[in-house]
C-alpha cells in the first residue's frame, strides 16, 4: 500500500498533463510542427524505435565511462590532495580553471587534439570534465571531516597510512561520496550531450545528434522522443546511485534511521 | 608499587605566549586509580593526549619506565559507525596485528573474523564482560549512549592495555548509568591489575573511582593538590552514602572553588 501510495499521485499527475496537453492541441488547433500531440511522438518513437535505441546506447556509453572516469580520477585526486598538502596547492587552481572555463568552449580543441577518428575517446573526456569536479570536491569534504578522536585512536594505535584510509577516511567520507557521484552521474549525462552537439553530424550517433537531425528535418515529434529518452536515462542513472546509496549505507547512516 | 609514568616540567602550549599546561611534574604508579580534576579548559584533555604520546609537549619529559600501552575512552563513544560493535571493539587488534596476534599474520580477504580468527573472539568476551553479549552484531546507531561508552570501553580493553586513559567519558550520561558504569569501571581496573587515568570535571565520580585525586590549576602551573583517597578497595553504592566519601569530597570542592 505504501508503495503504491507513493508512485500514485506523481503517475496521476504525468496523466493528467499527458491529458490536458492533448487538448490543448485540439483546442488551439497547434501544428505539430511546433508542439506535436503526446500521441504522435509515442508513433515517432515507435517508428524510429530502432535508431532511437542504438543512439540510447552511445549516448549511455558515453555518459558511463565518464562517470567511471570521473570517480576514479574525483576520489583518487582527493586522496591525493588531502595525504599531500602542497600538492592540494598547487593542483587545485588549475582544477577550478578546468572547472570554471565553459566546456562547450573547449570542447572543439579537444575534439582536434583526440582527433577525428578518435571522437568516442573526445566525447567521453568533454563528458568527464563536466562530471569530475563534484565528486572531487565531496569527496575531499567527506574525507577531512573525520572526527579528530577517532584520528587519535588510530594514531594511538600505530595504524598503517593505508588501514586509516580504508579502515576510518574512506568509509567516513562515503556518504559525501555517494552525493558527489550523484550530482556527476547527470553532469556527465549533460556533457555528453553537449560534447555530442560540438562533435556534429557524421562523426557522432547519440541521442543528441538525434535531437539536432530530427530538427533540421522539423521532425519535432522526433525530437521529442529523443528528449524523452534522455530524460529516462537521466532518471535511471539517479535512482540506480540513489539504490545504490541504499545498499551501502541503510545499516549505519543516521539519514535511513 | 614502582613508577610507570614519570613526567617532568612537562609544559604544553598551541602558540608560545598562551601556555595550557605546566610546567608540570608528576610520577604515575603502576597500578594506581588516579582522578584528574580542574576547572573547564585547565587542559586536563591534552594532559591525557601528551602522556599517550598523542601531542609532542612543547617542554619537559616524559618517561616511561616500564612498556606501556594505552588504552583511550574519549570523551565520546567514538565509535565506526558502520561496524557492528563486535568489529569496533576488535579494531585495535585489526590495526595492530602483526603485533598483538601474531599467529594471524595473513590476509585472507574474508573480512575481520576470517583474517583474525581470535579477534572476534576477544571482542565477543569482552562485550560479554560489559553486558552487551546480546548487541554484539548491533551497529552503534542502535545502541543507546550508554552501552556505547560500554563498547567504547570494550574496544580499550580488548588490546590488553596496561594504563587506561579516560576522557571525561560519562559526562553527557544520565546518573544512574553513570554510577554502573563507575562501578564497572574501578572493578576491571582493579581486576585486570590496570594503570588508570581518568579526567572528570565530577568531584563525586572521582572520589567513587580513584585511589589519588590531582587537581589542576585553572591556568598554566604546578598541580595544585595531589590527595589520597582513603576509602575501600572495593567500592559500590554505600561508598556513597559513607561519612568518610562526603567528608573528602567536601574538602576537594573547597579546594576546586578557591582555584577558581
């Protein structure tokens, strides 16, 4: 009962919408060049259902490996930053730099640098760009955050430099962690996206490039299934880290009491 | 009873022109039950944290004149909260292997009981010993403020420490679990043959607990009183209601209301 309890009012909502948007266009007579009907982008989904999905799969590929990246690289330069204080120094400048110049400015020099034939490899750095910096910053948040007596305790007992980073550091800075990679997992979504834009046509085959074809023909129920697609996958990769969060945390965390 | 600890015009100070403590000398025999009291920020904390060898004191030695190793209940329980209480008090014994266990030198990737096969079981006793056979599996989150001091002391035992430090540890405790767990306390110090140093701002809980009550000086300098508590070896509640424990805690309290 709970269950349903909470999938209902949002699913009633969503129907309600779907509803009232379908009127709208009979009401207002509006082409379906400009708003096409929920039904017609359920047929343009179901006609292109093929293409639609192989692009999915890019996109998601994409989108996957830069989150890996992203953690890898997030919580490895965290551990590095916060055992070595000068390095902190003088990285951190330049990883803002990264962090705060618009990727989409630097996207095409990367494009050119990877090359034209390696333009999957370009895309899932653009991608990796946008999504490191949070699950950097969290995880060095979450990492110096311990509690200094449980420092002392470790201390007290000649624990090794690697058992306080596995033993006390990294399970107290996985709650940051987690929420870190959560906000990454839909910048990486985005910049893939946006990496899928600057790459242009004949070199890219994502949902993105889908969005900007579908245009150009003023297929815009097209288009909007492509949107559709991307907002499903944005929602999978949520729920799978929130699920994932879960799992990891429910026994011990103060938030799932 | 010959010395354990020995400290000498030891002195502690964050920047030079505001001094914490000392300078301050002091022998610790082996075996006694000392209380530690002194006004709020006298730095009775940091006092316990130079003797473990936690902050280099910024003057003055201190020796130690039999092998010591220390067991710590902080302030607060402190403890991993994403182990059950079994794996927290088996932690020292993880961190410190090679040392403590030496038949389980290796590896096993199997978790704590399979690379430590005795860990678990020295956990499990000393749990035991604490009242807690049945939290055993719990995480900390489910056991009240209480029974985790009680982990909390299970996990300085279970090292096999010869000096006990303790941190003003049952002071955020209602009283009835303060006075069990004072109780426990002083029975397995006593038990186990222990050096204890226990830091208190509670008048009543150090004469309970200790042997010698040192009092420090609300500012940097000598220690003020260094008394010894007459009353018996084994103590409970009617230590409490003696004449001879209202008598003496009286006369620490004059002395702690003069040093301000």
């Amino acid at each position: 009962m709970r269950v349903i309890g909470s999938y209902l009012p949002p699913l009633m909502m969503g129907l309600i919408l779907l509803g009232l948007w379908e009127a709208a266009i009979l009401v207002y007579n509006i082409p379906p060049y400009v708003l096409p009907a929920p039904h017609l982008i359920a047929e343009a989904f179901w006609l292109h259902r093929t293409e639609l999905l192989a692009a999915s799969l890019v996109t998601l590929t994409i989108t996957f490996w830069a989150f890996i990246w992203a953690l890898l690289t997030g919580i490895g330069f965290a551990i590095v930053f916060t055992r070595a204080r000068f390095i902190e120094r003088a990285l951190y400048p330049y990883v803002v730099t990264l962090q705060v110049t618009p990727v989409i400015a630097i996207a095409p020099l990367i494009i050119i640098w990877v090359g034209f034939d390696q333009v999957q490899r370009a895309l899932v750095i653009i991608a990796w760009i946008v999504a490191f910096f949070p699950v950097l910053t969290n995880s060095v948040a979450g990492l110096r955050a311990v509690d200094p007596d449980l420092h002392d305790l470790f201390t007290l007992y000649r624990a090794r430099s690697w058992q306080r980073l596995v033993y006390l550091e990294l399970p107290a800075a996985l709650p940051q962690i987690l929420t870190g990679a959560k906000i990454s997992a839909s910048l990486a979504l985005i910049g893939a996206v946006v990496a899928e834009f600057v790459a242009g046509s004949g070199n890219s085959t994502g949902l993105a490039w889908r969005i900007i074809e579908s245009g150009n023909r003023l297929d815009i129920a097209a288009m909007f299934a492509s949107l559709v697609l991307l907002s499903v996958i944005g929602i999978g990769l949520f729920y799978t880290l929130t699920l994932l969060e879960w799992l990891l945390l429910r026994r011990w965390h103060p938030s799932y009491r | 009873m010959s010395t354990l600890i020995g400290l000498e015009e030891v002195r502690y100070s964050y920047t030079p022109d505001r001094p914490v403590i000392g300078p301050l000398s002091l022998q610790i025999k082996q075996g006694d039950i000392t209380a530690v009291l002194g006004p709020s920020g006298c730095g009775k904390s940091t006092l316990l944290r130079l003797i473990a060898a936690l902050r280099p004191p910024s003057g003055g030695t201190i020796r130690y004149e039999q092998p010591v190793q220390f067991g710590f209940v902080f302030q607060h329980p402190t403890l991993l909260d994403w182990r059950s209480a079994r794996d927290n008090v088996a932690l020292p014994l993880l961190l410190n292997r090679r040392k403590n266990n030496p038949s389980a030198q290796k590896e096993t990737g199997q978790g704590l009981s399979a690379a430590a096969p005795n860990a678990g079981q020295i956990a499990d006793a000393w749990l035991d010993r604490m009242g807690l056979r049945d939290s055993a599996d719990q995480h900390p989150r489910a056991l009240s403020g209480g029974m985790q001091m009680r982990v909390s002391i299970a996990r300085a035992m279970a090292a096999q420490p010869n000096c006990l430090l303790f941190d003003e540890p049952f002071a955020a405790l209602d009283e009835l679990t303060r006075f069990d767990l004072n109780r426990m306390v002083r029975s397995v110090v006593r038990q186990e043959h222990l050096t204890a140093l226990f830091v208190t701002h509670s008048v009543q809980e150090s004469v309970f607990l200790a042997d010698r009550v040192l009092i420090l000086p609300k500012h940097a300098g000598p220690i003020i009183a260094d008394l010894t508590i007459s009353g018996p070896a084994q103590r409970n509640d009617e230590w409490r209601a003696d004449p001879l424990f209202l008598e003496q805690t009286q006369a620490i309290s004059a002395i702690l209301r003069e040093a301000g």
